[in-house]
C-alpha cells in the first residue's frame, strides 16, 4: 500500500493573498538565480499559481490513480491568525475536507487543521474527529506560534486522549511565513512532555535535517515526512540517498513516511515520478548505499498505515 501522509487542496478562497504572493515572489527570485529570466509579477503569477488552483477533487484524485497511491491524507491549513482573513472561514475549510473524506472513505483521510492560538481550539479538534470522522491535526508554526507554548498544551492532551498524531510544518519556508517558529527544536518539548503523542516533522525539516536528526534519535516519538523534497531528490540525488539512508540508520524506517507536499511539485515533480524516485531507491542508489525492499515498503506506506491505525 502506498499512502501520501502529506498532501493539500489549494483553493484561491481558502488561503491569503500573502500566501499566494510568498509563492509568486519565490517562483521570481528561482527564475531569475537558475534561468537569469527576470519574469514581470503578473506573468509569474499565472505561470506559478494556476495549477496550483486547479488541486481540485477530480486532479488529485486523477494523480493518486497515476501514481498508484492508495490513500492521501489531505491537510486544511489555517493562516488567517498569522496573516489575514480568508474568503471561506477555516471552520467550512476543514468541514469540506471532513466531507471529502466520507465521499472517498478508501482513498482520502483528513486531518484537523487549526492554528493553537484560536480560543476554541480544543473543541474544534475533538469535534472534527469525533463528529466529522478526521484522523489526525496539522500544525503550521510558521505562521508564528512556537509549538512548545505551554497555552496549547491542552490541545495536545486532547491529541493523546483521541490516539491521533499530530503533523507539523518543520523547517524553513517562504514568505510571508517565518522560519524560526518552525526549527525541530521546538518540538523537543512537545515530545518530552508527552511521551505518548505521535509527533511528525514535516519535510524532514529541509536543510534543518540534521538538527531533526539530534533530536528525533533521542525522542523516539518523533517521526518524519519526506513530503517536499522533490527539487533535492532531482537535483541532488545521491546527497538524498545519504540523508535518507542516515535517518533510517539513526531512527529506523518504521518512523519515515512518504508525502509530496501536492500539489506544490507538481508542475516538476508529479507523484508518479516522486514514487518511481522513492521506488528507484532500491536499484538506482549510489555506490555504498543500499535499501532494503522492506524499507521502501514501509516508508511508501506501511509506517503511515500502522500510525493511522489502517
């Protein structure tokens, strides 16, 4: 079974017009470095944005079938606090995703997406998993709360007494969102203080991997996505490899799990080519690295299956 444990559905409504212009502003400065084209705002933001908007129901579903994944998990994520105010409010937000889930119970599995600082917090969660049938809660620190703040304790607890895990943005990211709140060490604490929540960084935390690595190896309740790593698996191949091959060393690869952070990479990544990359890892490694048909099984799928409780 393969399962993409990190995945979105980027509706123009549902985000801010500084989320959408962070994307932009990115794509530009990646242009102009890689391809010396100084490329105007308004031209980049079709190129960039339109088939991000086009993540509707039927195109991700349509990549699943492509890429041979069984089930995706679909993450609502809320930057209205940490931003501004979105056109649809994160409450319908995370209802159409809960909805979704009950239209395709064998391929989608929704997770809560909430920012900690809301006062309802704590109720929204229980009621989104209870009531709406979703798996897990998605955490973005990035849009600046720091994810060991002693006032979402609570919300954590709540996470331990439902048996769901809880998913976090980890590592660098663009503008207008900030970094710092989301660096590994902050969920230090998190998973010293509870033990018994399944905690999961990420992206591996992107070039902060190595700080994820010091503390995940001593804090066996965190586990880690790859979602995102499109672009370094492409460009950089055997610096991957090595990377992968030190977090199962260290960690295990019961605590590794496959993602695409779609649709972002789509554009130059699809799914079905990040699964043959992960999938190629078995015969196309470098010298001196080797994977196991039980580890790529696992990471591709069984590890989220077992974490969800599939």
């Amino acid at each position: 079974m393969i399962i993409d444990m990190h995945s979105h559905l980027f509706v123009k409504e549902w985000l801010p017009r500084e989320f959408w212009e962070g994307i932009v502003k990115t794509a530009q400065s990646q242009a102009k470095r890689i391809m010396k084209a100084d490329i105007p705002f308004d031209e980049m933001e079709k190129i960039a944005l339109t088939p991000l908007w086009e993540s509707s129901e039927k195109a991700l579903l349509g990549e699943m079938e492509a890429a041979g994944i069984d089930k995706t998990v679909i993450l609502p994520q809320d930057f209205e606090i940490g931003l501004s105010r979105t056109e649809v409010t994160i409450e319908e937000q995370n209802r159409l995703h809960a909805e979704l889930m009950k239209k395709h119970p064998d391929r989608l599995i929704a997770f809560v997406g909430i920012d900690p600082r809301r006062k309802n917090s704590v109720e929204f969660l229980e009621k989104g998993i209870k009531e709406w049938g979703m798996r897990g809660l998605k955490l973005h620190p990035a849009t600046g709360f720091f994810p060991n703040d002693r006032r979402f304790y609570p919300l954590y607890r709540k996470c331990v007494d439902l048996k769901i895990p809880v998913l976090f943005h980890s590592g660098p990211i663009i503008y207008p969102l900030r970094s710092q709140p989301a660096h590994p060490v902050y969920l230090d604490d998190v998973a010293a203080d509870f033990p018994d929540l399944t905690l999961i960084a990420a992206h591996m935390s992107h070039t902060w991997w190595q700080d994820l690595l010091a503390i995940a190896a001593v804090k066996p309740n965190i586990f880690v996505d790859i979602s995102g790593w499109e672009l370094e698996v492409m460009a950089r191949y055997e610096d991957f490899c090595r990377i992968l091959k030190r977090f199962i060393d260290e960690l295990g690869y019961d605590r590794i799990l496959f993602g695409t952070d779609g649709p972002g990479f789509r554009q130059v990544c699809p799914p079905r080519d990040y699964v043959q990359l992960i999938r190629g890892l078995l015969q196309k490694s470098p010298e001196g690295i080797k994977f196991t048909a039980e580890e790529i099984s696992a990471i591709l799928g069984g590890n989220a299956q077992r974490i969800l409780n599939l």
